[in-house]
C-alpha cells in the first residue's frame, strides 16, 4: 500500500518551493532594516515550557500539542508557536546582557493537532519576530507597521489591520468579573465550549464564532472601558503613533488571542477572502511571559505570520510571482565518445554560475530535445563526435530557434551573451 504524507502535513515541491524562496527572501529584508537578528530554535522543547508559556488553559496546551516521551521518559513537545521558545533561548543565553533591546526574527515550521482545513494545518510554517526588553508604545506601533511593510512589499492589499487591548493582569481581572457577572445568568444559552470557557478563560467567548455566543456577548461590557491608566494610556500612545504613521487599522474589542500571555496591545492582520480562517498574522504585548518563564521582569513584543496563508492570499490575489526553476542550458550528447568532454564543459558552465542540465543516459537527438523543451532550457548545447573533433560544439537559442557552432573557448562568453 502507498504511503501519504499525514493528514494536515503538505510537500513543498521545487515549482512552489521557488515563491516561498521568494517570500522569504522579501521577508528577511524587511527584518534587516529594521535591524532584527535571526534566531533558529529546536523544533521540540521541553512539553512545560509550553504548558507554562502558553497557558494550561488554552486550546494550544489543551489539545493541540504534538507531546511525546522521549527514550529518556522526558516529556518533549513540537513546538506550536515560536514565542516560548525564543523567550527560553533570549534567557538561556542572557541575551538582555548583549544589547538595552534585543530583537530577534525566526522562520520555521511549527505543529498543532488542529481539524485540517482550508488554511489550517498540522504542521504550517511561522515568520515572526519578538522585541524583549523595551516598554514603549513606539516599538508597539513600528512591529505592527513592520508587520503591514512586509505585505505591502509582497503587493499584497486589502488585508485589515486589527486592533486591541487585553490590558494587564489588575485591569484584566476587574474586566473578567464584569464579563462573568454579564454571562453567568445567561451561560445556559452559551455553546458547550463556551460553557467551559467561561469557567476557566472567560475572555475566550468574547471571539467565539457562534451565532448565539456573539449575540450574547454583544451586549457584554467592552474591555477597553476596564483598562487602568497604564494600560489606557498605552493604547491610546499606540494608536497615536500608527496614526501618525499612516497605518490603517481597526479597533476590534472582541480580539483576545487564543493564546495566555499577552499584556496590552494585541493584534491580528486578516484578510476576509481567505473564509474562515482569515487571520494571516497576529501578536501582541507580552510583558509578563519572561518572569513566568523564570526571568527577571522584562517586557515583551512580537507577531508571527502564517506563511502558508500568506501564499493562499497571494494566489487569491493573483499576485504571485512569475519565477523559473528552468535551466539556462541543457547539453545534448551524442554518442559515447563526447560523454567525458561534456561533462567537463557542464561543470565548467556551472563553476561559471550557468544553470545547467546534462544528458546522461546517450538517448537519441530527438529525445533530448525533448527533454530539453519540457524543461524550459533556454539553451540546448550539442556535443557529437564532429564537434568532438573540432573542439566545437552547437549552439541552439531554443526561443529564437536559431543554432551555431561555438569553439569551445569562446563557449562561456557566447552563452552569457545569449542569456543577456
Ligand atoms: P497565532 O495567532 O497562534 O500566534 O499564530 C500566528 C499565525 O500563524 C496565524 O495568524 C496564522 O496565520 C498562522 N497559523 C496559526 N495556526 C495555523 C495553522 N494551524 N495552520 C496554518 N496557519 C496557522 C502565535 O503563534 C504567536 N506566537 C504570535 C506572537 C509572536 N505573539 C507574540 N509574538
């Protein structure tokens, strides 16, 4: 029987492999200026670090966590987001001792046992950065900016810009005590997940999808009216700056984030032609996951991206790039007699920085011409035992449809010109 790959997983295969290398490439180019460094973190982490980062109570940590033992009968996780761990990593190496603010970017797959579907898998891929160390409202506004650079850059439009406050532990708790004084008397009338969401993470109901749920909460008393002065005045710094940056956002009162950490500003970027799993990006403030994590108070910034999304969009938008994965050459061989010389002009082509195909099999003319039109070559190159002979071979601009015959010295040179 034959294999597939699991259920949520996908293979990125050379033709798609390109835009991501593309993506990518846009990407880390937007980190540079704003000067964040690159961390790479281990794909699994110790199970508690999540359990702690996160929040016990979360859907991540609940039931979406990849947790195994190892040989040793530790209890490893892979990890499903990036933040804990680059946390751990910026502690574990006293990075806050190098420099006042460190900021780091990461790229990578993470792993959740989520339902697969359109736009939700078991193992995505993450671009994010965390800022650790810095409390201004400034950094606030210019990671959410950052965040909407990156997509402007990738021609990307139409996606919003969502905006909140989850305000900090003391503003949150008066908030939490009026939500519940809102929703207990009505909590019969609220979906089962809900139910158990009002016990332990009440919050959660607030980005609830159901009907009922949003009907309910619709009345419920808004966050923003609980924030203390701090966070009051945090917010308003924040999208006082964006203003003045020209970022184009929403308030959304009922944004909360499914994750435990966040402190203050939350955000998500969302694009609605991507159905119900539309948010292609997301993150916040989190001012107290260094200590929980076992560090001294040091506050907290940062998104992450769906990279999987992000392509989804693109294509939705018909702003994909036209890349090639072509070879600039393919060289035809004609007969056993030239198989050695051709090789060495294949690898001569390619110590010169030419991409280039070789046939290795001796099929008939035909045939490589084929190949060579199948696989887009932009040059075909012919070595026969004539062209053996006078130290020459044929070239063909496969476009132009015109060929030659080349002396071998002047071979590089030819063909840089051909390609412009
Ligand atoms: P998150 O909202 O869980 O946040 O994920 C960020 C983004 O990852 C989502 O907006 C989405 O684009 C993508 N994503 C999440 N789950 C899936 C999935 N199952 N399939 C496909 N794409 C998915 C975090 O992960 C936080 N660590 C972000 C952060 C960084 N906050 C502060 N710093």
């Amino acid at each position: 029987m034959k294999i597939n790959a699991p259920k949520g997983t996908q293979d990125i295969l050379p033709e798609q492999a390109l835009i991501w290398q593309w993506v990518e490439k846009q990407v880390r180019e937007v980190f540079r200026v704003y000067n964040y460094g690159e961390v790479r973190t281990p794909i699994f982490e110790h199970t508690e670090l999540f359990a702690r980062g996160i929040g016990e109570t979360t859907d991540i940590v609940e039931k979406e966590m990849y947790t195994f033992l190892d040989q040793g009968g530790r209890s490893i996780t892979l990890r499903p987001e990036g933040t804990a761990s680059v946390v751990r990593a910026f502690l574990e190496h006293n990075l806050a001792a190098k420099t006042g603010v460190t900021k780091l970017f990461y790229f990578g797959p993470m792993f959740r046992q989520e339902k697969p579907q359109a736009g939700r898998f078991r193992q995505f891929h993450q671009f994010g950065v965390e800022v650790l160390g810095e409390n201004s409202p400034l950094i606030d506004a210019e990671v959410i900016a950052m965040a909407t650079e990156i997509y402007r850059r990738l021609g990307l439009d139409a996606l919003e810009v969502r905006l909140n406050s989850v305000g900090c532990p003391v503003c949150r708790a008066n908030y939490r005590q009026a939500l519940l004084d809102h929703l207990t008397p009505r909590s019969g009338e609220l979906c089962a997940s809900c139910q158990r969401r009002l016990v332990q993470n009440p919050l959660r109901v607030l980005d609830c999808k159901s009907p009922v749920c949003q009907g309910i909460t619709a009345e419920a008393p808004q966050l923003d009216q609980y924030l203390c002065e701090d966070c009051a005045s945090h917010f308003a710094a924040v999208r006082r700056y964006l203003d003045a940056m020209g970022v184009v956002y929403m308030i959304d009162s009922r944004l909360v984030r499914g994750l435990d950490y966040y402190t203050k500003t939350v955000f998500e970027v969302v694009y609605q032609g991507l159905g119900a799993q539309n948010a292609v990006c997301g993150g916040g403030r989190y001012d107290g996951l260094v200590q929980q994590c076992g560090g001294p108070p040091t506050p907290g910034i940062g998104f992450a991206a769906g990279v999987e999304r992000l392509i989804i969009t693109l294509e939705k938008q018909g702003k994909l790039p036209e890349l090639s994965g072509a070879p600039q050459v393919y060289l035809s061989v004609l007969g056993d007699a030239p198989k050695l010389k051709a090789f060495e002009i294949a690898q001569n082509l390619r110590a010169q920085g030419i991409r280039t195909e070789l046939e290795y099999a001796g099929r008939s003319l035909k045939a490589q011409m084929k190949t060579a039109d199948k696989l887009n070559a932009a040059l075909v190159l012919i070595l026969g035992e004539d062209e053996l002979a006078r130290e020459t071979i044929v070239l063909r601009n496969m476009k132009k449809g015109e060929q030659r015959e080349v002396p071998w010295r002047e071979l590089v040179t030819v063909i840089q010109e051909e390609l412009g």
